[in-house]
C-alpha cells in the first residue's frame, strides 16, 4: 500500500486531531497537525512512537526533562511514562505508530481528547 504524505496532511484542518493512513499487524499509522501542547497524559498499556516530519516536536516528561526532536527523528515514549507534547510558534507534522488499543489521550478524557479515530 502507498501512501503520500504531502496529500494526507493537506486533509488535516485541525491540531492534534489524529487520523489513521494504514495499519501494520495491530498497529495504525497515524498523521496529525500539532500547535500549542496538548494535556498530560499516558498509555498504560502501549508505546508511542513520533516520527516528526516537519517542525519540531517538543515533549516534556514528569522527570523534568524535555526532549526536542527535529524532522528526520524519531521520539519513543514507553509506555506508562507521563508525558507532555507541545509546540513552539509553527506547526508540527507527525506521524504515529501506534498500538490499535491507544486512546489519544491516555485514561484521561479532556476537550482536546479524540475518541473516534478516522481515516483520510
């Protein structure tokens, strides 16, 4: 299955809202447009993984650490480890790998939480 990246986010109109373009085994594949920061939260149960594919992705960690990560890198978040994604003044594209069973804001359920996740 090909898939262009350019075309899937010229679909996307809102931040942080996530959008499946595949599966791999019981895994999606996801793209979002990210702006601001979005809730602390956690997966109890899976690891995230974000491939930045343009701007940088900044995420915060309980610890007090931040790790800023470039177009070109990925960031993997193990699961259960509370965490915190923003942005600086641009917009972020990433995309998600991700178990099926990740719910987008964790346990945590918050005006900015997508619990229907389409495709495009």
């Amino acid at each position: 299955m090909k898939v262009n990246l350019k075309e899937k986010f010229s679909k996307i109109n809102q931040h942080w809202h996530p959008y499946i373009i595949g599966e791999l085994n019981e895994n999606y594949v996801k793209l979002a447009k990210l702006k601001g920061e979005l809730v602390w939260h956690s997966h109890q149960e899976e690891d995230e993984m974000f491939v930045v594919v343009s701007g940088t992705l900044m995420m915060d960690f309980r610890d007090g650490k931040t790790i800023q990560t470039e177009p070109g890198e990925i960031l993997i978040v193990p699961k259960g480890v509370e965490h915190k994604p923003w942005t600086q003044d641009e917009e972020v594209l990433v995309m998600l790998i991700e178990p099926k069973t990740t719910l987008h804001t964790g346990d945590l359920k918050v005006e900015q939480t997508i619990e229907k996740l389409n495709w495009i």
